[in-house]
C-alpha cells in the first residue's frame, strides 16, 4: 500500500494528458477494470488485519472516487471538444447563394394569404386564429344556424364520435370546422368592441371536384362598432378586390342572398370576360360571384352577450383557394394538394419576396411562368 500516493499521482496525469475519449477509456480500465491497479489494491485488503483494512480501505475509496471525478471531468471535457470539432466540419455558410437550379418556391396558397393579409393589414384588420375541431355552439349555434340546417348533416359536416361507442348529442358534438366564422364568436366573446379582424384558416366540407376539396382554406372578415353599415362593407371589399386583383376599376355589383348569420346578405360579383373560353378579371360584360357578406344578425351578436341595440357590424368571407385559382389561372383546385413539384416550380413565387401593398402583391417577384 506504500506506493498508493504515486499510483495516484501517475493515473491522474494520464487522465490530464489523455486527448481522446478511446485513450481515456483505456485509463480507467487500467485503474478500476477487473484487472485494474486500484481493484487489484482492494482486493488485497483480505489479507490484512481488520485495523490495516479499515485504514486502507478508506484511503483506497477516497483514491478510486477521485480518481472517477477526473475521469468523468476529462470524458465531458473531450465529448464537447469532439461535438465543436464535428459542428465545425459541417458547417454551412448560410451567406453563399442558393444554386438557381435547386431554388424553392412559395405555394400559390402561401402567397395569397400573405397578400390578402398585407391588404387588410393597410385597412386597420388583425388577424385572429381558432382550433379547427370546434364544438357545436361555435361553429353552428351562435351562428345562428336552425338544428335543421342542411350543413348540420351529416353528409356535409365531418363529425368527431363523442364516445367510444361513436355515438354522437348535437349538443355536445364536435366537428372539423366547416368555416373559420367560429374565429369571429371566440373573438366577439373575449373581446370587448370595436373589433376589426380577418381569420384565415383551413376548413372542412364533405366535398370533392376540380372546384371542391374536402379541406380548403378560407378567409373571413368581421367589423362591430356603433356606426358600421353597409355601405361601409361595400367600401372595405371594393378596395380589397381592387388591391388583389391589382386593377385600378373593377364593376361590382351586389345580389341579395342569405345566411343565416347574417341580415341583410348579399352576394358579391365582379365584372369579368369569359370570351374564347379565356376568363380574364375586370373588364367584358359578365359576371363572376366572388363572396359572401353581410350586417351581422342580431342573434350573432346576442349569442356573445353584445348588445345588438347599441352594436352593429359586418361580415364577409371567400375562399383563399379560389382566389389563387382566379389570380393566377389555376383550373383544378386538386392540383394544390398532389405535392407535385413540377407543378410547384411552375405556379410557385419565389422566396422571400413578401407582398405588401405599398411594394407590390404578386408583382413584387412575381409568379414562375
């Protein structure tokens, strides 16, 4: 046991020059492996009085404990030398350019709503988000919507099983939801007017067809004060389709409709040309209906505990989907959802060109042709 001290002093200088995690390992099978000087040392402890054991033993644990911190030391101190090392051989210099043949492109859908919302943004609207599984009050009742609506039914409305048993209370009935106008209850119940917002969002319909998806995305307007009216809803979507469409005129016209959250509604169309078969936005002699709108039903508004005497506002909403089919002449709405590269590079925009009213929407980079 008289060497003790020097062995100690010979192992942790090994571990103190040790320079790779292999070598450090080789080290503490030398000293504590089963083979190990200091296992060794214990194990020759049975051949000692019991009063030479006590001493020695405690000496040879204090040298075996510190003889594991050093190592442990070293072992952290290596595997973050060995991590730097590893993250500098593979790093990439972010500041090169990109090649132009592996360039990415923006989906058509991403760039509508980043216009649409640069668009509304220069009008003063917010934009607010909700869960798409929505319970039945939000996403039908406050909205006024009778038990018998036919998009309560089954084969319009993706239903959620309210049990094991996947049975289903209409009271108690969650659904993905069929619009994002649940976004406008939520925000009408947390939050006191005037409320200016839009809530985009994905939405979910039983349907399909080159203009239908059982998913698609949808943005809806909503405006409550004391002094809102229709012509001001008139006034905010004419600057809109103005803006997107990025015409200086455009005819408008509004046919009388209805929702059941909204009186009165109407039905927005904007002038069009379908001739040759070719539909071109602003100018000609027809027709295209492009939203819905209209003033908030008083019900809407009693169903959020806001006074319908004192409060008024209106509504609008249209598919983001539909108006990227429209802008950029996309003819099957399908098509936005096959993954298809191809397709991508060829209606994609390019990176990092973000739309804003005053630098340009789809003009600002533009779309890949």
């Amino acid at each position: 046991m008289g060497n003790i001290d020097s062995l100690k002093y010979e192992i942790l200088k090994a571990i103190e020059n040790a320079t790779s995690l292999p070598e450090l390992e080789e080290i503490r099978v030398f000293a504590l492996g089963k083979k190990g000087s200091i296992t060794g040392m214990m194990k020759d402890l049975g051949s000692l009085s019991i009063e030479e054991k006590k001493e020695a033993g405690k000496i040879l644990n204090v040298v075996k404990d510190e003889i594991l911190l050093a190592i442990e030391t070293k072992r952290i101190l290596l595997e973050n030398i060995a991590l730097n090392k590893k993250l500098a051989s593979e790093k990439i210099d972010i500041t090169l350019p990109i090649r132009t043949e592996t360039l990415g492109r923006i989906h058509p859908i991403s760039q509508v709503f980043e216009e649409v919302v640069a668009i509304f943004g220069s009008m003063g609207f917010s934009v607010a988000e909700g869960p798409e599984i929505e319970d039945d009050f939000h996403n039908f009742t406050a909205l006024n919507l009778p038990l018998n609506h036919p998009a309560r039914q089954m084969h319009d409305t993706f239903y959620l099983p309210s049990d094991a048993n996947g049975d289903k209370d209409i009271d108690s009935s969650y659904v993905l939801r069929t619009h994002t106008s649940p976004v406008q209850i939520r925000t009408m119940e947390n939050n006191q007017p005037p409320i200016r917002i839009i809530a985009p969002g994905r939405t979910y319909r039983c349907d399909y067809d080159a203009t239908h998806t059982p998913m698609f995305n949808q943005i809806e307007g909503l405006v409550i004060d004391k002094k809102t009216s229709m012509a001001d809803l008139k006034g905010v979507l004419l600057e809109f389709i103005k803006s997107f469409f990025e015409l200086d005129e455009i005819p408008t016209r509004y046919r009388p409709s209805f929702f059941p959250f909204t009186e009165p509604s109407a039905e927005m169309d904007i002038g069009c040309s379908r001739a040759n078969g070719e539909l071109k936005i602003g100018e000609g002699n027809d027709w295209l209906e492009i939203l819905g709108c209209g003033m908030v039903h008083p019900n809407v508004l009693k169903a959020v505990n806001i006074d319908p005497e004192e409060y008024q506002g209106f509504a609008f909403g249209l598919g983001l989907d539909r108006l990227a089919m429209l802008k950029y002449g996309i003819p099957d709405l399908r098509t936005f959802f096959d993954s298809d590269l191809r397709w991508l590079k060829h209606y994609g925009f390019i990176p990092l060109d973000i739309p804003s009213v005053t630098g340009g929407l789809s003009s600002n980079g533009g779309a890949v042709r």
